[in-house]
C-alpha cells in the first residue's frame, strides 16, 4: 500500500512538471510567434525556434515517458526504457537539423541586415521578458518536483530551461544593439543559438547512445554496490559485477562468495537480504541478479 501510494506521488509530481512545461512554453510560442512578425527579428525567430523544440521535446518525453514506465511483458522481459534514449536520438537529429537551418538564416540576415522599428523593439523587449519571466515559473516548478521525486528526466529537463534563461537575454541584448545601430549584432545573436541548439543536440545525443550502449553505471554507484554488499556478515566477497541502466531502471548482476558448508536455503536468504539492502540505499528502480559461489571454488579459479 505504501509502494503504491509512493508511486502515485511520483506520478503526480512528475505530470505537473510536464503540464507546467506545456503550458508556459505554449504561452512563450504564441508572444513569440507575435514578436517575431512584428519585429523581423533574427534573433526573435531563433528563439522561436528553441521554443517549437522545447514543447516537441516535452510533448515527446510526456508520452514516451508513459511507455517506458510501462512494466516489463512476455515480449519485453527487461522492460520498455529503451524507449527513452531512442527517443534522444530522434530528438538530438530535429534540434540539429532546425539549428543548421537556422544558421543559414541567420547568416543571409549577416549580409541583408534589416532595421527593427521604435514600435518592433518595444515588442520585442517586451516579449523577451514574458518569456524570461514563464521560464523563472516553470524553473521554479521543475526544482520543486526534483527535490520531491528526484527525477533525472526533469533534472535534465530543468537544466535545459536554466539555459534557455541565457537564450532569452540574448535575444534582448541583440535588440538593444540593433536599435543603437549595430544591426550585425541580430544575425550574430541568430548564428550563436544555432550553435547553442546544436550543442544541445550533442548533448542529448550522446547520452541517448550512453543508455543504448548499455554503458556501466557510474564508479561511486558501483563502489556503493560493493560496499554495501561487503557489509554483509556472510558475504566474504563478490566478482563479475555487471550493470548498465534502462529508462528508470538500473540493471545489476553478480556474484557472492559464501562459506562452502551453507545450507542452500541459507545462501538463498543471504543473497535475498543482499538484494533488499541494495534496494533500500540505491535510488531508482532495481533489477537485480544474484548468483551464490562457495568460496573454495571462487579461490581455486583465481590461483
């Protein structure tokens, strides 16, 4: 009842994230889509850009999220967290591609520069605050649904906000320098998100192909695993250590060395306790796989 009403938290915090994320960036897309129309500005239309990815990317990690929490069936034994980085990867290729096209725009507006209105720069500032003002909102939801779930999706969601903070100065400061007469400094501003959105795409990218690969789990999270493991009266040792992680699930196997006179009954409660120790100090969801060596035999293999 407890696991149940746990998970149930976990899934209200982690939709109000996601709904919040919806709401505010739909809001900046339509006072952008605005400013950008009035303005001409290049500056304007990339962070536009920015906010079309971000509400694809949310509206994507809201439904695949969804099916990568799914439990694992008959014809998905290890679960459906792949899903997630798959998903990265068809993500981290749209944000690339729209940042290339964005480059090019903002390069033709380096050589066709355009001189933005008294009535354009008021919207344009205007909107830039509207926007910083939506993404402080949604930071501040985001911070307190990490604290309360510990969600590494929206850790990672709310660093990539924190920088679209940045984004939003950037547009206001090209602006400014454009309405003092320095009309490049539009298309530079254009130029510097593009490659702001294809270091993003990088990023994800290469944390996508991370979990696809089926990388090891960070050292501390392993020397925490031995540690733990070594804290048990009986276990003497453990070998072959494995782990990789899958979506919200963290995949461990390995082997204890037992004294060799141990009832098989007794091995079998030691590597259960082994296990319910693990679950209770390693965050995440655990799937783990045990398997008992008597100890003569692991020492006669190593000499």
């Amino acid at each position: 009842m407890l696991k149940r009403m746990q998970d149930k938290g976990y899934d209200f915090w982690v939709k109000l994230a996601s709904w919040t994320a919806i709401i505010m960036v739909s809001l900046m897309i339509m006072a952008k889509v605005w400013a950008w129309l009035a303005t001409g500005s290049a500056a304007m239309l990339g962070s536009l850009t920015d906010s079309l990815l971000d509400i694809t990317a949310t509206l994507i990690n809201f439904f695949v999220l969804r099916y990568a929490l799914l439990p694992a069936d008959d014809d998905h034994r290890y679960g459906h967290g792949k899903a997630e980085p798959l998903a990265g990867l068809a993500q981290a290729a749209f944000i690339a591609g729209s940042a290339c096209l964005l480059a090019f725009h903002g390069i033709e507006r380096l050589f066709n520069p355009i001189d933005i209105s008294n009535t354009g720069f008021n919207i344009g500032i205007a909107v830039s605050i509207f926007a910083i003002v939506c993404t402080l909102i949604l930071v501040f939801v985001q911070n307190i649904v990490v604290k309360k779930t510990g969600s590494i999706a929206i850790k990672a969601d709310s660093l990539h906000y924190k920088g679209d903070l940045l984004l939003n100065a950037s547009v206001m400061l090209a602006m400014i320098l454009a309405s003092l007469g320095w009309t490049a400094a539009d298309a530079i501003f254009t130029i510097g998100v593009a490659f702001f959105l294809l270091y993003n795409a990088w990023q994800v990218g290469v944390e996508s192909g991370t979990h696809l690969m089926d990388k090891e789990l960070p050292d501390e999270d392993k020397e925490e695993i031995i540690s733990l493991v070594g804290s048990h009266e009986k276990v003497y040792g453990l070998h072959d250590i494995r782990t990789r992680q899958a979506g919200k699930t963290k995949f461990i196997q390995f082997h204890i060395e037992l004294d060799d006179n141990l009832p098989l009954i007794i091995a079998h409660q030691v590597a259960d306790e082994v296990e319910t120790l693990l679950k209770a100090n390693i965050s995440g969801e655990l799937d783990i796989i045990i398997h008992q060596d008597p100890l003569s035999v692991v020492s006669k293999s190593q000499n």
